[in-house]
C-alpha cells in the first residue's frame, strides 16, 4: 500500500489541445503550495502526489485543496487493482478513519475508470461493503453516511474515506496578470480572490495615507494578502504612497466631487504600477448600486482615467453574498477588523452620484496630476508575501 494524495480538476478536463498547458501550470501550482519535493504527476484525469510512507505533514491535504484548479482532494491509498488487495486498503483505512472519529454508518462509492477490470463498480460495492459491515459492525446508510469508502480503479486501486473540497476554476497563471485595488474591507479581497481562481496573477495595491490612516490599516492588509496567498501562490503588494494625494484633493477639489477624483487618481496609480509589472487589466470590488462611488455614471467617470479594461467580479453581488464568500475563503474576520478607509475619511455629506466625465476631469486641471502621482510612486513600498501559512513580509525597493 502507497499513500497518495489525489487531485481532481473540473474545468481543466473541458480544454482542447490546451489541456497540457493548464495541468502544466496546476501540476507547478500543487508543487510550490507543497513546499517540499513532491512527486507529481497528471494521471488518468486525475493528479497523483506521491507521498512517502510515514509522511508527518498533515497540513498538505489542505494547501492542496485551496490551489485554484483543483476541486478535490483525497488521502488515498494506492493498491494493485485487485480485489483481495482493494479489501485490504478499505479495511485499514476505515479503521484508522473511526480511530479518529466516530461512526455509525458507511457507504461504498466505487468507480471502475480501468473496463479491463473484471468486476463492475456494483460487484466492488457489495463484496467490499460487505466485507467492511462485517468488521466494524456499521450501517449501511446510502443518503447520509458517517463516512464513504471511495474506490477508483485505474491502473491501479486507489481507496480513500476523506475528501477536501477545492475552490476550483482555473491554475493561477493561465490568465495573464492583473493588478487588484486592495483596500481594508470586506469586498475588494473576495474580487481579487474571484480574479485568481480564473486564472489571473494577482498583483495586490494598496493606497495608504498615513498619518490620516494609522499603521493598523496597513497590517490589516497584509493579514488579508496572507490569506489570499495560500490560494493564489506568491503575491506581490504594492503599499502606495497617497498622503499628498490626498492633501491636494483636499484643498483644491470641490467637496462632492473628491472622492471620484480620489478615485480616478487610484486608477492612474494601478494603470503606471500595472504597466511595470506586465499586467493587462484592474481589478476591483465595485459593486452596481452600492455605495455612491459604484453608481454607472459614477463608475463611468472613475473608470475614464485609465488605458486598461476594469474587471468587477463582484458587480452583481449584493452585499450578503459578497460576505458570504468572504467568511467561505477566510478574509471576513480579518475585513471587519476596525480601519480606516483612505477615501472614506473625505466622503461629504452628499456626494455626487451621477458626476460627468467632463467635470470630473475639470476638477482634477486643479490638481499637478503628474508631480502627485509620480511623487505617489516614488515613495511607495513593494512587499513580496510568500504562499506560506505564516507569511513572512520582505520589502524590496520600488525601483
């Protein structure tokens, strides 16, 4: 008996003559997220890792199932496809399964890949059920089992009890490269989590004013970019200098137009950062109707400042289903930490909610737009944040 990890991926298996490509890329995913010299391999529409006997990593399953492209992973034992060796494999794994926790029922769900096999799927089912009944004294429960004994027969057995779920989509790197508006809340995190599970390099940037926003607001940042990391790999966070961005709006900016101004600045901001890095589009958590800033009109002026398409994965999401997803991939308790939002500390008490472009750009000829932005970026940080639980911060000069 070998110990296993195998993978499934959905979408992966729709590709044409890509479809080396994407298990490529997933199969360079799965190795880095390992942290460790794995073997890893495509197999029979499946990726097999191999484990080595007596493996004291009982984290990896996990990191495994969060790689974007997978949609489930299973600790499995690899046994010759036969049935006395497939009993075997069933029995030791289900005892070591209640040894961990109780049961009182199972089910088999076999699956013969391999039609040279000589015993159906239904035949493995019962010979083995039974087998199993007989040793443990459980309930056979087909609707809602304690536990399921899955077998797929390839080239050889592979026999499981636990399956991860997977978020699935698409490897991280098969989309290009995308730079995320990154604030402190609930919204723009789940937007560059839904751009990386298409596939998308994410390049993270934050806009921070200090000493109008406190340190806090920056840690809380790189506390949401550890939790997308172990989704979407390595990230690269740009910290944007945006204090005297913010000044100058201030004082030459007419009230209910400043925060689309301020808005429109942060799109420049990504568009330079996003032509140094490679990328080819924004990404950001806007979404229609929910705040004034996210009216069309207002969406329309903001998105004018800039050369690149603006992707907006949330922009029919309501409010409850973007925190949804936010508690699902583990950004909402991290979101809802007390900060304070760059742009929101300027928002009057009536903001415009339909502001032209033309008037937008009117408001911003009161500004030395190019000496901010180029001041902005100048003195702002880049961060690399490593696809590890506890990331570690290592700053690295802008350039």
């Amino acid at each position: 008996m070998e110990p296993f990890l195998l993978v499934r991926y959905g979408e992966i298996a729709l590709k044409g003559r890509n479809r080396p490509f994407f298990l490529e890329t997933l199969a360079r995913n799965l190795a880095a997220a390992a942290g460790r010299p794995v073997e890893i391999r495509p197999h029979f529409g499946r990726i097999l890792v191999r484990l080595d006997a007596g493996s004291d990593d009982p984290d990896l399953p996990g990191r495994l199932a969060r790689t974007f492209g997978v949609t489930s992973v299973s600790p499995a034992l690899g046994v010759p496809a036969d049935l006395p060796a497939i009993t075997a494999a069933a029995e030791a794994l289900l005892g070591e399964t209640l040894a961990r926790r109780p049961a009182a029922s199972f089910r088999m769900d076999a699956r013969r890949a391999e039609k040279r096999f000589p015993f159906s799927s239904a035949e493995v089912n019962t010979t083995v059920g039974r087998h199993l009944q007989e040793r443990f004294g459980l309930r056979v429960d087909l609707e809602r089992p304690d536990v399921t004994v899955a077998v797929e027969i390839r080239d050889r057995a592979y026999v499981s009890t636990e399956t991860l779920p997977g978020p699935g989509g698409l490897p991280v790197g098969t989309g290009g490269r995308a730079v995320a508006l990154l604030s402190g809340g609930i919204d723009s995190p789940v937007a560059a989590w839904m751009a990386a599970r298409r596939g998308l390099v994410v390049i993270p940037v934050h806009f921070y004013a200090f000493p109008f926003v406190s340190e806090r607001s920056k840690v809380k940042v790189f506390d949401l970019c550890r939790i997308l990391a172990r989704y979407a790999g390595p990230l690269r966070l740009w910290i944007v200098h945006f204090t005297e961005i913010q000044r100058a709006v201030q004082a030459d900016v007419i009230a209910d137009l400043r925060v689309t101004v301020l808005r429109r600045l942060m799109m420049r901001l990504a568009d330079r950062i996003a032509l140094r890095e490679g990328a080819l589009a924004l990404v950001t958590g806007e979404s229609a109707g929910q705040v004034a800033s996210q009216t069309l009109a207002s969406i329309a002026a903001i998105e004018a400042a800039t050369r690149l398409p603006v992707l907006r994965p949330l922009i029919g999401m309501d409010k409850t289903e973007i925190s949804a997803r936010a508690r699902a991939i583990g950004t909402y308790e991290t979101s809802i930490l007390p900060y304070e939002d760059c742009c929101a500390l300027f928002v009057p008490r009536h903001p415009r909610t339909h502001p032209e472009v033309a008037e937008t750009e009117a408001a911003e000829r009161a500004l030395h737009v190019e000496d901010l932005i180029s001041d902005a970026l100048a003195r702002s940080e880049l961060r690399e944040i490593a696809a590890r639980e506890a990331a570690e911060l290592l700053p690295a000069p802008v350039g």
